[in-house]
C-alpha cells in the first residue's frame, strides 16, 4: 500500500524572502559588525542592480507582477541598513570599508565634492526620476482602468465569433484583470521610491547634525576634525544606500514607461533612435565638423563622427537589401492576387455563416459591453440552452452592425438568407397582456416578433404599474434573445451538417465505443444518421440521448436502411422524453385523434421509390382532412392547450408530412411514443 507524504510547507524561496524581511528589523535594533555590514551592503547593490537589469529586459510588465512587493522589501532592507551604518558612524566611527570607501573615492575624500556630487544624486533621483515615475504611474494606471471595458468587450466578442475559444478567452481576461492590479498597484508603489529619497536625505542631515555632536562631546575632537572627519562617513553612508536607490527609482522608470507590451528592450530602443541612415550621416557629420572647425578634440570627435557615418552605410546596405525582399514579397502577392482574380478561385467566396443577427445602429448599445449592454452573453446562453435542450451544438452565432437597416431594426439570417425580422424602441419594455388582466394600460401598440402576439411598447416609468397589472413585461435584449432562440429552435435541423454528426459519433466513442463500431460505417453512413438526427431535431425531439437512438438504430439497420422508418423506431424507443416533453405533471391529457378510416386511406394512398415514400392523396381528399383537422385543433387552441394530434404508428410519418405544410406547431405523436402511465382524453375527431 503506498504512503502518502506530505507536502512541504516551506521551500528554500520561502525561507529566503521570510530571512531577508525579517533581518531588515534585526538591523534596526541590534548594532552591526563591520564586516557584516559590508556583506550586506554588497548584497543590497547586487539586488538592485538585478532589479535594474530585470526591468530592461523582460519583455512584458506583467512578468514582474510582484514589482510594487519587491519595491517595499528593498526600500525597508536598504533602511535598515542606513540605520546600522548611523549607529557604527555615531558609536565606533567605523562603518565599514564599503561605506569608508563611497564617502572617500567616490565623494573625493573631501566635504565639498561629496555633498555636492550627493545632493546631484538626490536631485537627479527626487526631481527627474521620482516625479517622472510618479505621474507616468498614475497615468498610466487612469488609462488601464478606463481600457477595462473595451477590452473585456473584444473578448466577448472574439469569443461570439469563434476567434478564440473559452480557454483563451479566460487567460485574456485574467491578463487584464493582472494589468489592472499592476498598474494600480505601482501608482502606490511609486510613492515608497519617492518617499525613501526623502528618507535618504533626512538621515544624512541628522547623521551630520548628531555624528558632529557625537565627535566634539564623546571623543575629543574639534569642530573642523569633527566636521570633516564625521561629515565625510555620512556622506559616504549616504551615497552607498543613495546609489542602489537610485537604481531602483531607475528601474521603477522603464518598468512604467516601456511602450511595447511584448518587445526585446534594447534592439526596439536602439532601433527607434538610430535606424535611419539620413540621421546617422547628418549627425556623423555634425559631430566631425565640429572636432575640424572648434577648438575640441579632433581625433574623439572627427573619430565619433566616422563611426556614426559608417553605421549608417551599414544600415543603408541593410535596407537595400530588405527593399529588394519586400518588392519580392509584394510580387509574390500580386501573382497571388492574379490566382484570386481566377475564375475558378471564386469558390472561396462562396462560404457563409449558418446564423447570423444583423442590427442597426440603434441597437449597438445591447451589444456594447461598455455601456452596459449583455446581448453577447445572452448569445452565448442561447447556444448552451439549445445544446441542453436539444442535444446538438449550435454553430457560431455572427453578430454584425449593418447601416443599411433602420437604426432600431435587426435581421436573422440561416446560411446568409433573411428568415426573420424585429425592430424594438431602445429605452422601451415590451408589455404583454397573458389574457387576464383587466385594467389597460397605455403605449404603443406593437407585436412581439417570435410568437406573433399583441403587445405594447412602455416606457421604465411604466413597467412597475404594467407589472402590478399582471402584464407580461420585457426589456429589448431578452426579445432579441427570446427571437433568435425560437429561429435556432426552427432551423436547428439543417443547421446539423455531416461534420457535426461526426463530432456527436466520435464524442458518443469515447464512452460507448462498441455500439458506434457496430453502427457505422457497416450498417448506415454517416449521411443516414444525419438523416435520422434532422428529422428528430425537425420535430424538436432532443437527440441528446444519443445512445439509446444509436442503440435503437443498430437493431433495426439490418432489417430497413429507410431514414424515415428508422426515425420512427427512434421516436418511440425515446417515448419517456417524449411524453416527458409533450404530457408534464402527469395530468389528462387533451388530444385529437385520428378517424380509422382516414388512417387506412392515408396508407393506401402511399408510394414507395427508391427515393423515399410520398402521398398520392387527391387534391380534394387532401383538402377535406386538412379542414378537419383545422376545425378539430381550434378546439384546443382556444382553451389554450397544445395542438397533440395521436395516430396509430404506421401512419405519424406520413400524416405528419400531409400537415406540416399547413401547420408548422401541430405535434403529431404515435400511441408507441407515449408512456402507459399518461391519460388521454379525446376532444375531437378528424374525419373527412
């Protein structure tokens, strides 16, 4: 039996930055050797020189995340460190060789210079950099966050329109949320660099003001021996924590002010200020004629000015050479050009989207995520409530702004032709009467586009009172949706193309492999499936049990390959989802039957070819059932029941076929599809 092992809690990283933040306190309390500062002085510049080379050569902000964090931790360890240098300068006068060396090689071993060359640096740091960061930082920040909408609204749209899929969609917005923190972050984080300079200097000043002190009143020292010898450590202390400040203000910088996002730093640099010839010839130039004409250097500047000259001949030969490249490219796409111009290459033209909703611009504002607009994720609802409803996979859904139409009208198109049609009033809800209330309300008189109904346009001031009424009220998106729904619903069935089939069968495999290998390709292609999946999906039967019907189908393949038969065999082994579907509750079910002698005229009159049965009904005949069956169904329509049509078996099919014509929402059902538990009560009779 295998041993579980637990987790370590920690790791060497962890153990790492929790020693490096802790010790920042350590130094603050406990006075340091002086070699040990020196360690840690070292250490303190390698970070920073780190950090500098770090932000020049990521090629993306976000690759330093947790730049604003490592900000504060090197700002309170180079502190910590400016405190225990105080206490060495104050107490022993021996700070240690790095920050003996700083106050005297770097400052020149003299009062002046070094206060001078320090305050450059504070002024350098404090003024150009500091305050640079700063506001860049906070710009930068303002127009992240401002962006947000108009970025999560490209991604919502790449995603509708199957640019990219769920997954990429996911990693891009959670890229924007990080840049949104990241930026806010370092427009606070700026603050830390700007508030340790001004730390740096008022340390050096105290420092100043008490070492003084500390010289003449401890150890015996005079004014000048104090000042000088005092100032000069401070001095020094002050330029070995200034400088890896400095550097990271430095950092700070081009972290928050690199332009590209993705980009290697110093060719894009370089390249941006001297990847024109003309401008390294002109400033060659310049710079010789001055070494030739003034008193400068000749040889520095004459030598300059020839390699300016130089590099630009070099880039110039680089640039021939890439000209001719490009003009060989943009031949190349000219031929290509010419091949498109073919005649036969039109083909490529010819593609279409299987849905698409076309609106005006007046209907912009549902689509825009920015002003508040959810139609793209009611389009994205809409494929998941289909595909659990029906099991099938809706193809993308299109959506496009077209001028052409009314500024508040939208068209549906299946495979590029219009099959429907709806205009709405922006800033309106829809009320609808279920037909019992009492009281009217006032608007404008309208229908509503997916079931034809009357109904009225009202105003927001409005839609409590409609509502308390007992009207049915909905905003503009939801009747969009709820149309483009009901037109998926209805065309679902040529929407599912073979491709897909053979998705649905290689999805069925992966669970149930032996009865796909069963089915096909022995006993039916794949185009015969199609056949059997359109006409459930037809009649809005869910094919999402796709193995009981790919079960059904293999028993009865051998004995009929006819797509109809087979659909029927397929309907009534999904008899449970059918009276699921048609008969809820368990309540008695009002229905019209079918007269005996209709059903036996109907199969005498059937003709089988070798492309499918079909009706040889008379016009007259034909007529006469179709008035009946009218007459029959307005029963149940006017006590607002769904018009169930039950036949015996054999006939469904083909009385199905004989009304579908006339009747697109008749439900014609088979005694086999319905489950012995649900009760049927006949209201009528189609006779003829």
């Amino acid at each position: 039996m295998p041993v579980k092992t637990k987790s370590k809690v920690f790791n060497i990283f962890d153990i790492g930055v929790a020693l490096y933040l802790l010790s920042a306190f350590v130094f603050m309390i406990i006075t340091l050797p002086a070699f040990l500062l020196d360690i840690c002085l070292c250490f303190n510049m390698a970070i920073a020189f780190a950090i500098l080379f770090n932000t020049l050569f990521v090629k993306e902000v976000l690759d330093m995340s947790y730049y604003p964090t490592i900000l504060l931790f090197t700002t309170v360890f180079r502190i910590s460190l400016n405190v225990s240098s105080t206490k060495l300068i104050l107490t022993t006068g021996d700070p240690g060789n790095v920050v003996r060396t700083f106050g005297q090689f770097v400052g020149g071993n003299d009062l002046i210079v070094g206060t001078i060359v320090f305050i450059i640096l504070l002024i350098v740091q404090f003024i150009v950099i500091n305050k640079g960061s700063e506001r860049v930082s906070e710009v930068t920040a303002r127009f992240t966050l401002d962006a947000m909408p108009g970025k999560q609204m490209a991604i919502d749209a790449d995603l509708n329109t199957g640019a990219i899929d769920d997954k990429e969609a996911k990693i891009r917005r959670e890229k924007i949320q990080n840049e949104a923190t990241f930026f806010g972050s370092m427009d606070g984080a700026t603050k830390y660099v700007k508030g340790d300079t001004t730390a740096g200097l008022l340390i050096t000043g105290v420092n100043v003001i008490g070492g003084i002190a500390m010289g003449m009143l401890r150890r015996g020292m005079t004014f000048p021996d104090a000042l000088q010898t005092i100032t000069v450590l401070t001095i020094g202390d002050g330029l070995v924590g200034e400088i890896p400040s400095l550097l990271i203000a430095l950092s700070t910088g081009i972290l928050v002010t690199k332009g590209a996002k993705e980009a290697d730093f110093g060719p894009t640099l370089v390249g941006q200020v001297l990847s024109t010839p003309k401008v390294m010839y002109l400033s060659g130039s310049v710079i010789a004629f001055l070494g030739i004409v003034t008193p400068l250097n000749p040889v520095i500047f004459v030598t300059m000015g020839a390699i300016f000259i130089v590099g630009g001949r070099v880039m110039q030969n680089q640039l021939e050479i890439k000209s001719v490249e490009v003009q060989t490219q943009a031949e190349e796409e000219s031929a290509g050009a010419e091949e498109i111009r073919k005649p036969e290459n039109v083909v490529s033209l010819l593609n279409v989207d299987p849905i698409e909703l076309e609106f005006g611009y007046g209907i912009i504002p549902l689509a825009d995520v920015n002003q508040g607009g959810d139609l793209l994720d009611r389009v994205v609802m809409i494929r998941r409530q289909v595909a659990l409803e029906l099991g099938t996979i809706v193809p993308i859904i299109r959506l496009r702004d077209n001028i052409q139409l009314n500024p508040n009208q939208y068209i549906i198109k299946i495979k590029g032709i219009q099959v429907a049609e709806g205009e709405i009033l922006f800033d309106h809800y829809m009320a609808m009467n279920p037909g019992y209330v009492e009281e009217e309300i006032t608007g404008i008189p309208t229908f509503e586009p997916s079931f034809h109904l009357p109904a009225i346009w009202i105003t927001e001031g409005q839609r409590e009172r409609a509502e308390s009424l007992g009207y049915t009220v909905v905003d503009p998106p939801s009747i969009i949706a709820t149309h483009l729904t009901e037109v998926i619903r209805s065309h679902i069935s040529e929407l599912l193309t073979r491709q897909d089939t053979q998705n649905l069968i290689n999805n069925l495999k992966e669970s149930n492999p032996q009865v796909v290998d069963e089915l096909t390709p022995k006993l039916l292609g794949i185009g015969e499936i199609q056949k059997v999946l359109q006409n459930l999906l037809r009649e809005e039967i869910s094919i999402r049990d796709l193995l009981t019907i790919f079960e059904t189908l293999a028993d009865y393949a051998p004995s009929t390959r006819d797509t109809d038969i087979l659909t029927e065999y397929s309907r009534q082994a999904l008899k449970r989802a059918i009276s699921a579907k048609y008969f809820p509750g368990g309540e008695a079910a009002n229905v019209v039957t079918l007269d005996p002698k209709i059903e036996q005229e109907i199969m005498g009159s059937v003709k089988q070819t070798e492309q499918g049965a079909y009706l040889t009904l008379s016009p007259d005949r034909t007529k006469a059932i179709i008035q009946s069956t009218e007459k029959e169904i307005k029963k149940l329509e006017d006590v607002g029941k769904n018009p169930i049509v039950i036949t015996s078996p054999i006939v469904r099919i083909y009385f199905k076929k004989l009304s579908e014509d006339y009747f697109r929402e008749l439900i014609v059902i088979s005694y086999n599809e319905i489950e012995s538990t649900v009760e049927l009560q006949s209201v009528g009779m189609i006779t003829a």
